[in-house]
C-alpha cells in the first residue's frame, strides 16, 4: 500500500498481481462445494451473469526464459469482465 498526494485528499493506492489473484479466484470456484475456500455460484438469476462475468477472461500459460510457467490471463473479446475485477478486488 502507497500513499500518493494530489490535492488537497490523500489518496491511497494498492498494486497487486491480477493474474495471481485471477487464478487464485478460478481456484475457488472450483474447489469443491462446501470446501472452506470454495466459492458456490448457483444456476439463474443474478449468478448467472456473476458467472458470465468471472468466465470473461480465459488463462493462457507462458514460458519464461527460466524454464518456469506464467499464467497470463486474457478477456475474451465482447464479454464484460467487471464482477471479475471487482471479485478480483476483493480477495486483495
């Protein structure tokens, strides 16, 4: 957490890693239901579109010039994605 100054209101300001926590999201909504880091979308309604939200953005993984793995994640064209940035958010 920074702190920047503009004006006369402090404002304050959190970098995260999306990708991290856009993985750590998927985790658990697929971690089993009833686990206690699952996250339980139910059919219809407003989860419905909350779920269509969270599928917005699919992994792609990457190779790094280590040999290791990166996870890069990547809207999907037309899809809206802002309950998947607010989740995202939230878990920060």
């Amino acid at each position: 957490i920074g702190k920047a100054k503009e004006g006369r209101y402090d404002l304050q300001r959190v970098l995260f890693g999306t990708n991290f926590w856009k993985s750590q999201l998927v985790a658990r909504v697929r971690a089993p239901l009833g686990s206690p880091t699952s996250l339980t979308l139910y059919q219809g309604g407003h989860h419905k579109l909350y779920a269509e939200h969270l599928a917005a953005e699919v992994p792609e993984k990457k190779d790094l010039p280590d040999g290791g793995t990166w996870i890069v994640w990547n809207e999907v064209e037309g899809a809206d994605n802002h309950y998947l940035d607010t989740a995202v958010g939230c878990l920060v």
